[in-house]
C-alpha cells in the first residue's frame, strides 16, 4: 500500500461511515501516521506505507468508523500551535477555545501577571497563555484523576515551568492566594442539550461537559468563590456556549463586575465573556 493509496482509502472509509470533514480528517491521519509534513507527503506519495504504520493507520480508522474522537486515537491534538496528549477522561481541545487564549493575552499584555485557569483539563488554555506570556505564573486547577494526569503530562511535554497544577474543586478548594486573571472554560452544556450532543462527543467525559440544569451552574461558582481571589483592577474572562453569552453578561454584571464584554469565534459565535473588577 502506498501513502497515496492509504489516503484514498482512508478518505473513502470516513466518508461511506458518513464522517464529514472526511478529507480533513484523512489528511491529520495521513500526516500524523507518516509523520511527514504535507510538502513531504506530495514529494514521497507513491513510496510504500512502512506495515508497522499501516497496522497504525487500520486501528485509527477502524476506530473513527465508530466514531471515537480522532484526536482521543491519535493521542495528540494541537492548540494554539502547541501540541497536547489527548484521550480518554478528557476534554478536545476544541478551536472555538483559542478565542479564551486570545482575549487572555490581549488582557495580559506585557504585564506579569498570576494568572488561574480553572477547570484546566487538558491544560490547553492556561499552558498556551504561559507559553506566549513566561513571565506570567498560571495555576491550573482540574479535579478528576484522568484529566488532572493530562494536564499534568501537558506541563511537562510543553516545558511549561510556570505553571502549576491544583487537583482540586473549584468549588471547596482553599487558598489565600490572588489573581490578576481568571480563565474558565468550565462544563456549560444543559440537560436539554445534553441529549442532542453527537456520538464523537458522547465519548468525551460527562464531568467535562454537564453545567447543571441550564448550563450555568459553573460560572455562578466562579463569580461566588473566585471573585473574591481577583486582585482590584483584575479580570476573569469565561468561555460560553452558543447562545449563552446574554445570560452569562447578567451574572457578570450582577457581580459587580465592570466592562463586560463579549469576543465571537471563527464562526461569529460569542464565545467569551468578560469583565474588570
Ligand atoms: C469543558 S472542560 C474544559 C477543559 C479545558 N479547559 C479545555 O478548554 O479544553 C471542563 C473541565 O472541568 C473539569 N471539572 C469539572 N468539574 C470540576 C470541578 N468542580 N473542579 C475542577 N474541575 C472540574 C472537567 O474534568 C474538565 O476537565
């Protein structure tokens, strides 16, 4: 089999098991089991898939056919333009987040700044914010066992030395220590819509995803225990779901909070919320 005939092939099995962004998907796949970049796999198409690779590629796509995530059968996924391990027991770093990132360090500046990501998960958000600010310290807080193992795995494969990981609950955890900047991109989907979340999704944990009845039981958990933890001139900005940034605006300015405003995604969905105190 040849590198060219494992695309075609790949390409057609997503495609008949009705996957979408087939050729999308079939080209992450191609790269990451070649490890060629896509100028090197143009040069090197008709060379034959080494069957060590080719065993690699079966397992992938027999796995994405039943529709677990590609990045939990890849075990990386990059964010940010940093790589992540990803899999079972944690979030996907999903794009729509890099919108949390960028408002992050349009509100850090060139200031030092002590920084918390809190539901940290995979990491992606408070490592990518300390990786382009080093002279910032991020605390990165994730309760369960699983995630908290990725995350801290994260630290270490991006030589994140400012960054520290809490295994706690951001509801009880204690600490007498301030922020300039809080970052959340905590669980937000509802009851209603936990039903109608496709099948890749069903495989991400339930304690990443579940936000309480109407989604919003995080974000009163922050604005109750963590604004208080925010130093005077501080911000916390929180990623939201569609068609939750009204609601979360609410809370936000019922908290006192000043400025609030709100940052849209690639696809011109407002996806963070934001505020000064
Ligand atoms: C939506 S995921 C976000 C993960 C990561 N920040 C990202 O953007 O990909 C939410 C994360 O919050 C964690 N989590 C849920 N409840 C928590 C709690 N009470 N305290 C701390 N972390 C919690 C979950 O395990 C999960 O990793």
């Amino acid at each position: 089999m040849t590198i060219f005939s494992a695309y075609n092939d790949t390409k057609n099995k997503l495609r008949e098991a009705g996957i979408e962004p087939y050729v999308f998907e079939a080209k992450q796949i191609i790269r990451f089991v070649t490890k060629y970049s896509n100028a090197q796999i143009l040069e090197k198409y008709m060379e034959p898939l080494d069957p060590i690779k080719e065993l690699f590629l079966k397992s992938v796509v027999a796995g994405r056919v039943k529709r677990i995530p590609l990045q939990y059968l890849l075990g990386e996924w990059s964010f940010f333009g940093y790589d992540f391990f990803v899999g079972k027991g944690v979030l996907c770093p999903r794009p729509d987040t890099e919108t949390l990132v960028e408002v992050a360090l349009d509100l850090v500046g060139n200031a030092p700044a002590k920084i918390a990501d809190l539901c940290a998960g995979s990491g992606c958000v408070g490592i990518s914010v300390a990786k382009e600010k080093p002279i910032t310290l991020v605390t990165a807080v994730e309760k369960y066992d699983a995630a908290y193992d990725f995350l801290t795995r994260n630290i270490e494969k991006n030589g994140a030395e400012n960054v520290i990981a809490v295994k706690a609950d951001i509801e009880t955890y204690e600490t007498n220590e301030k922020f300039d900047l809080i970052l959340s991109n905590p669980p937000y989907i509802s009851r209603e819509e936990m039903s109608t979340i496709d099948e890749e999704t069903k495989n991400e944990p339930e304690t990443a995803l579940f936000g309480g009845e109407d989604g919003l039981d995080f974000y009163k958990i922050i604005l109750d225990k963590w604004l208080p933890r925010l130093n005077e001139g501080g911000s916390l900005a929180v990623e939201v779901g569609a068609g939750m940034a009204e609601r979360v605006k609410e809370l936000f300015i019922a908290a006192g909070l000043k400025n609030v405003k709100t940052r849209e995604d690639i696809n011109e969905i407002e996806r963070v919320v934001y505020g000064t105190l």
